[in-house]
C-alpha cells in the first residue's frame, strides 16, 4: 500500500508519496538481472508528490501536481497521475539485516510556485486568488540507508534535489526553479535539517 507522508519541517513542508512496504511493492526483478546473487534490484513507477516553502524571500512550490489538479489535492480528492521512476537495491548487512538503497527520478515533473509565506503548518491552498507559476523540474530523491522515514536501529539521512523553469502566466515572464534539501531522521523520529537547505527562482533574461 503506498502511504503518503507530510511533515512540518522549519521553512519545509515535505510530501512524499513513498514506495510501498516490502511486500507489497511491484517489482520487474528477475534473477538473471541481479547485479549478484546477494544483491536484489527492483524497479517500477509511482506517485511522487512534493512541496517545499521558505520565508524569506516567500516561496512555496509545489512539484508533482498540475494547476488542473492543483483543486483535487486542496479538497483532498486527487489521485495523482504524475509518476518517478523508482529503484531499490537490498542487500544484506554484515550485521545479518538488510538495507536499501532507495532512488527517486523525475525527468519531467509539474511544477507550481507562489510568492507567497505560507507560514507554519500552512499550504497554498489557503491563498486561493494567488496565481501560481507553472512549469516542470527535475527531481530526484536518493536514500542510501533506508526506507525515508524508518530508523531502526540507527539515524537515517536522506536528499532530495530539483531543477527546471516556471513560468508567470500572467505576463510570461520565466523563471530558473532550483532547490535542495537534505533531512536526517533521528532513532526517536525526529527531524534535523542540515545546512544544505536553498530554493531559489531566479528570473530568466532581461
């Protein structure tokens, strides 16, 4: 079952729909692609849902969602169309466990952005008259350790990164969209953001 996680993080609000647990996750894995008989690879698509906003200068974008659906996810009815092409390699611990290397790509994402300080706990749901930017981003999320969000035993630290351009529907200006950020998870399930935090727009030419 694919689960959807949101979490209220400083000047972050993370969306991620996430790949499903082990067993009941689609795999194409055939024992003759295994890099070697230790090592299981399985590939397949999935929803991928995410946001980012910050204070100072006011920005929140929103990636994975058209301006078509954009009312869908405000009332809580959208099922997502846009997908990432999703890999997890497992491979045993010298601990006898297993761990997973996890890693997200979108090549052609949609992207929304508005000009605005949601604040904390907010959305751009709540500034309906704003009209946002369109455009798509590259994205990618990579985790070496672990499943995200699952800890145990030890902390978990995970990135996620994008870039693409948007554009100001209303006098065509366009924009360079580019943002990073990458989360440390904690054994009790808190959350450490490290320095490597920006997003930025940028206009394009004159």
């Amino acid at each position: 079952m694919r689960r959807h996680l949101a979490m209220p993080l400083a000047a972050v609000a993370l969306a991620l729909a996430l790949v499903p647990g082990c067993n009941d996750r689609p795999t194409v894995t055939d024992p003759d692609q295994r890099a070697a008989p230790s090592f299981d690879i399985s590939r397949f698509e999935q929803p991928l849902i995410i946001s980012f906003s910050q204070e100072s200068p006011p920005i929140s974008a929103l990636m994975g969602v058209t301006a078509e659906e954009f009312p869908a996810l405000c009332a809580g009815t959208l099922e997502p169309q846009l997908v990432a092409n999703t890999m997890i390699v497992t491979h045993p611990t010298k601990q006898g466990g297993i761990s997973e290397h996890v890693l997200i790509k979108a090549t052609e994402l949609s992207a929304l952005v508005w000009l605005v300080d949601v604040g904390p706990g907010g959305s751009p749901c709540d500034f309906p008259d704003v009209q946002p930017f369109v455009g798509t981003v590259k994205a990618m999320i990579n985790d070496n350790e672990g499943q995200f969000f699952e800890t145990a035993p030890g902390a978990n630290a995970f990135s996620i990164r994008f870039v693409g351009t948007v554009t100001d529907q209303e006098n065509g200006q366009r924009y360079h969209l580019q943002g990073a950020q990458q989360i440390v998870v904690l054994p009790d399930g808190t959350f450490k953001l490290l320095p490597l935090t920006f997003l930025r727009l940028t206009p394009i030419g004159g």
